[in-house]
C-alpha cells in the first residue's frame, strides 16, 4: 500500500524520471508499469488532482481513504478493475473495464458523477453523489443521488434495497431492471 498525500516521495515525475511528492493541481497516471504499488491510500483530508488517468489492462486498482476532491475527473481506460473503498468525490469517466464502488457489507464507497461508456461496468455498493449517465451496464446494491441518464443500449440494475434518488431518463432501447427505490422529485416526471 502506497499513502497519497503531499509528502511522501512516491511519484515519477514525467518530465524528468525522479521521485516527488503530490502537489494540488499535479496530472495524475496510474497504469500497468511494473513495480507500482497498486493499493493507494488517500491519507490527507484534501487532495487536489488536475486530473487523473488510469489504464491499467493487467493490474487491479484499489483506493482507500478519503481525500480526493476538486474539479479534476478519473478517467478509466483498460480491462481490469478500479476498486474504490473510501470518499473520493470527483466525477469518473469509465471508458473500459469495471469500476466497483464500496463493497457489499464492507467498506462504502463515494464517488462524484459517473459515466459509463457502451462495454464499462459500475458497480455501485455504496453512494454516488452527482447521478449517472449509462451506455454500458451499471449495477447498484447502495444509493444514487443524483440524475439517471440510461443511453440507448445501456443498462441499469438497481437491486432490492438500493435507491436511485432522482428522474430516471431513458432513450430507445435503454433498460432500468428495478427491485430497490426510486424516488422522484416532487414534480418531476419521468422522461423515455
């Protein structure tokens, strides 16, 4: 397990191959390069990123901790898995691969808005607070606050006992497969 935070000397600097430490506002990679530790656990109460890239084909990621926040979004690429474990409120792109937030019974995962691309898979077991929007499959078993946009072949499960807490929008050929709760703003309509 490597602790992010703004002084340990765990980061490549890209420019120059030598070891540093985060700063807010630092691009962020992580991917399949060897010897990378591959647990990450956020160890400050605020991390600032520019912006964060993952793709990681062979390697399964991991975060813990709390901290990550700002404007910066995560954007997955590669087959294999982002398991996120704590509060890391930034939006995610899930271009490929399964990200999994929280886990069933364990630790409840937070994470900002998501959006899924055709072939991604989220699996939500925790809380994400700014809604999704969905081409690929998403599953949820914990809670969506936030706007549900299911796009033409995407599909969403929300399983019994999960909560999706805004209007679902659907476009052709989109599924919602619904056990748990949706929970309409007073007003709001649901638009297909």
């Amino acid at each position: 397990t490597t602790n992010w935070d703004g002084t340990s000397l765990v980061w490549s600097n890209q420019d120059n191959g030598m070891m540093t430490n985060f700063h807010s506002g630092d691009w962020v990679k992580f991917d399949d390069a060897p010897n990378l530790a591959s647990n990450i656990n956020q160890s400050i109460a605020i991390l600032l990123p520019g912006q964060i890239t993952m793709t990681n084909r062979f390697v399964k990621y991991t975060i813990t901790g709390i901290g990550l926040q700002g404007g910066g979004i995560l954007t997955k690429t590669g087959t294999n898995t982002l398991d996120i474990e704590g509060n890391a409120s930034i939006a995610i792109a899930l271009a490929q691969g399964i990200l999994t937030n929280g886990t069933p019974g364990g630790n409840l995962g937070i994470i900002g808005g998501v959006a899924v691309t055709a072939g991604a898979t989220l699996v939500n077991n925790g809380t994400i607070n700014g809604g999704i929007v969905c081409a690929g499959m998403a599953i949820c078993t914990g809670t969506i606050n936030g706007a549900v946009g299911i796009l033409s072949g995407g599909v969403v499960t929300n399983a019994i006992g999960a909560n999706i807490n805004y209007t679902p929008s659907f476009q052709d050929g989109a599924v919602l497969l619904n056990s748990g709760t949706v929970s309409y703003p007073v007003g709001a309509t649901c638009t297909v």
